[in-house]
C-alpha cells in the first residue's frame, strides 16, 4: 500500500435539524467559508484563507452529532481491501469513495488524494489563537488493544503513550493537518465513538481565553480539567480545548 496516507481530512457529521446552526459556528469558530454545496446539498467544505482544506461537513438524515475522518490515498480499492483484512467493513463503495467502520463501529472513509499538501495555519478568534485538528477515537478499555492495533496497522503509524495513562498518541500523524489520539473509556459494550479536539495554547490560560470566545458564538461549557475544557457546539457535539501549541498540536513537554 505504499506510498502511505497522503492527507487526513475530518468531517463533521449533523442531523438536519441542527445542521445549520452548527455550520455558522464552525466557519466562524475555525475562520473558514462554505465551499459550494454538493450532493443535493448534503456535503460542504470549511475553506481556510490559505492551505489546503481539512474538515468537511454533512448533513445526516438522524442520530447524534458525530464526527469521522476521512484518508486520502492513491490506491482506494488496494487500501479498502487491507482494511477489510484486518477486521473492517464496507458499507458503501463508489468511484474513488470506500466506507467503511473500523472493527468496533468508528466510521471512516478512503478517498483519492487530489494533491492537498499544505496545513492551514491556526486562527485567531478574539484573543485566542486555535486550530481546529485532532480527532480523537474514544475507545472502550475492553476493546482498546485491539482497536489502536487496528489503526496502527492500517495507517502504518505507530503508537506511544501519552502524557495521561488512558492517552496514546501516533506520532506519525503529526505531519498531517488532523492527527488521530487515542482515549480508553470506561463505556461499557464495545463501540468505538469519536469527538474533535482544538490545540488553543501551551497553556490552560490560553484555553480560557479561547472557551470566552467559543462561548460567544453559541458553544456551551462542560467540564474543565487539568488538560483541556469540554465544550458543547450548537448541535450537541462534545469537543475539547485543550493545552496544546496551536502551529505543532503538540503539547509543550513533549
């Protein structure tokens, strides 16, 4: 399958009813414009002022705001059928498009690379400087080896711990503009869900700032912890501010 994951794109995926409202908040909140609409107006692109785009958005028919991401490569069908062999399933194909869940339920997409190479730089908003770009896969602690072993393999990264026991990371993600993180839940069942993560500054002063300012365009607060702020968007969707350097992602000690 080489060459390797050429691009990372995320997509966020919300029910019609509140499609619209956390669309604005999302242009707003990561600085980017609506792309024409396509597919009957299902699907729209977040253009940043400069670099290549990285997050989409859809409009789902029903169940809970959510998130997945998509993995641009040269060879869809050689990467679908890889992933099938390790525990994947196709549930749709068409030119140049496999969806597909990873073993436990997490929805992602093999899409043709069309040449996207440059990251957006991170925005700024009020005060604050962010960047939308992690998705982290929160995975429950009774299938968690064998869904990061999934992921290692698919994507060919592999995987370190974090700076928290229940956090693994992929550092060769890092070069792309959405890295994956890895979380242990303790959820019970096996389904593997996913929730987005902005890098809002080395240090919780700064997500501070960027929580005023996210509150402002309609988000709600959740818990605060040593790392990060959980945040609600306009649709329902969990998200994290959380103390990483906005240009890198990474957090400082490392």
């Amino acid at each position: 399958m080489a060459p390797g994951i050429r691009w990372v794109t995320g997509f966020l995926d919300t029910p019609a009813a509140r499609s619209a409202a956390a669309e604005a908040f999302w242009f707003a909140a990561t600085g980017t414009h609506p792309s024409t609409r396509r597919g009957d107006g299902v699907f729209v692109t977040l253009l940043p002022p400069t670099g290549d785009a990285c997050w989409r958005a859809q409009v789902t028919r029903s169940g809970p705001a959510g998130v997945h991401v998509d993995l641009h490569v040269e060879d869809v069908p050689a990467w679908s059928a890889a992933a099938t062999r390790h525990g994947a399933t196709v549930v749709h194909r068409e030119p140049g498009l496999d969806v597909l869940r990873s073993p436990h339920g997490m929805p992602f997409c093999l899409v043709e690379w069309e040449g996207e190479r440059e990251t957006p730089p991170p925005v700024r908003l009020g005060a604050s400087l962010a960047r939308l770009d992690q998705v982290c896969l929160d995975i429950p602690a009774g299938v968690y080896d064998a869904e990061v072993a999934f992921w290692s393999v698919l994507t060919g990264w592999s995987v370190r711990p974090g700076v928290l026991p229940e956090f693994s990371w992929m550092p060769g993600g890092d070069g792309q503009p959405v890295r994956l993180l890895l979380q242990r839940t303790e959820d019970s069942g096996d389904r593997v869900r996913g929730h987005i993560d902005l890098a809002a500054g080395p240090t919780m002063d700064d997500v501070a700032v960027a929580v005023q300012e996210h509150l402002r365009l309609g988000a709600t607060a959740g818990p605060r912890l040593d790392h990060w702020q959980v945040m609600t968007d306009p649709a329902g969707r969990t998200y994290c501010l959380t103390m990483r350097e906005p240009a890198s992602g990474r957090l400082l000690s490392r």
